[in-house]
C-alpha cells in the first residue's frame, strides 16, 4: 500500500497495556501496539500514533527513565490531538486513556473511540462525491489552456478552483476597471486560504502555480493528481 494513493484519514490513538514487571512482556505488548497500528494504517490510510514506541528508548535509560504517570500526563496531550482512540487491551494506563476520550467525546465533536479494527470507517476514496478540485499550474500559462483545463474538469463532474485564472487574471482585471489594485502577496494569500479551506484535492499541471505545491498539499494531507486522467468521472 503506498500512502501517495489514497487521502490520508483520521489520526488514531492506539491505547493499551505497556509496561510489566517481565521485559519480553512488555515486548510483547510494544508488538501488539505495533500490530494495531498497523492494521488502523492498512484500513485505508488512517495515520497510528503508538506511544508504545518509546519503549525502545527507555531500554536504553536504565534508572533515569521517568515513571508512568510521567508519560501519561505528555501522552495526554498527545491523546487531546487526535481524532480517536483505538484500544486494544486494559492497564491502569490505557482505561486512563480511555476514560480521557469519553470526556473529550463529550466535549467536542470529531473524537471517537475504537475496540476494534472493523469499527474504524474505512477510508476508501469516494468515487461518486465531487471533488472541490484545486487546479495549480503556472500563471503565466496561456489563459486558453487554463479554461480548457476548467471543462475537462467540470465535464469529470468536479469543481475547478483556478487561482491562476480567476485571481491573476480575470479578478485583477475586472477590479481594475473599478479602479482597485492589489499586489501579487494578496492574491496568493487568496489562494491559499481557498485551498486550505475549500479544496479537498489537488490537480498540479506543469510544475504548479508555486503557491500550492506537492509538499504543501502532503502536509495538509490533500489528494493530489498530476494529470486529469488521473481524475474519476462521476
């Protein structure tokens, strides 16, 4: 599975027993976080965080290794800034981070909590649901190019947002005329703001329009497609 292939989904909080007084139990518990996330990633691309990890760093400690409640407290704040909790065991540690997601689920919207792999929602990229599709290619490309690319994204059954078309050239025309003049800053500051905001995905024709590029896109975990075959028909 190549994680450039699908959208990246939510980003799950694997909960369970870590520490025991045998070190090949504790392995074994690292093993099975381990297993966890690797499930959660191959249901479709939902992004694991194993605190488990740090397991292989404490082993190299010896007696400064800090003590549970002191990971439990920075776990914590790890736990408040994901989307779910997934928990595959008990321990005083995990139904503390259990009991922690069940206030937060209360307290906000987009916290859930997961006993097993089958209730995580796959994340499938939906084939029949529109796309707000940001179109990033070169502004000093032909505006007959530009347009055409707008129809062939619209006859696929999406939405093309243009910045390089419709900020660069025909917004700061037309406000122009009403005698408004606003630097280039402004329009990609624009631009930016409505791929953040709007797009859910991304087509890069050409090199980009140097505002929205491959990285950026990655970072805030956006389709990205480099040629419009590449985009389904709906």
């Amino acid at each position: 599975m190549r994680l450039k292939d699908i959208r990246l989904g939510m980003l799950i909080y694997v909960s369970g027993p870590l520490t025991a007084e045998e070190e090949h139990v504790s392995l074994n518990n690292v093993k099975k976080a381990i297993k966890s996330g690797a499930d959660i990633l191959k249901r479709g691309g939902h992004i694991p965080f194993i605190p488990h990890l740090t397991f292989f760093v404490e082993q190299k400690m010896g007696d400064k290794r800090p003590d549970r409640d002191w990971w439990l407290v920075r776990d914590s704040l790890i736990e408040e800034r994901c989307h779910g909790v997934y928990n595959f065991g008990s321990s005083r540690g995990a139904d503390f981070e259990v009991e922690k997601a069940q206030k937060l689920k209360k307290e906000r919207t987009g916290m859930e909590i997961y006993f097993s792999i089958d209730e995580l929602p796959e994340n499938k990229p939906e084939q029949g649901v529109p796309k707000i599709l940001y179109v990033s290619m070169p502004v000093n490309q032909s505006i007959e190019k530009m347009v055409q690319v707008g129809i062939e994204v619209i006859e696929r059954g999406h939405y093309p947002v243009i910045p390089a078309l419709y900020l660069f050239h025909y917004f700061d025309a037309i406000s122009k005329e009403y005698n408004y003049n606003f630097d280039k800053s402004t329009y990609i500051s624009i631009a930016e703001r409505w791929f953040q905001q709007i797009c859910d995905s991304v087509l890069i024709i050409d090199g980009g329009d140097g505002i929205v590029t491959e990285g950026k896109a990655r970072d805030l975990n956006k389709h990205i497609f480099f040629s419009l075959e590449e985009i389904p028909k709906i």
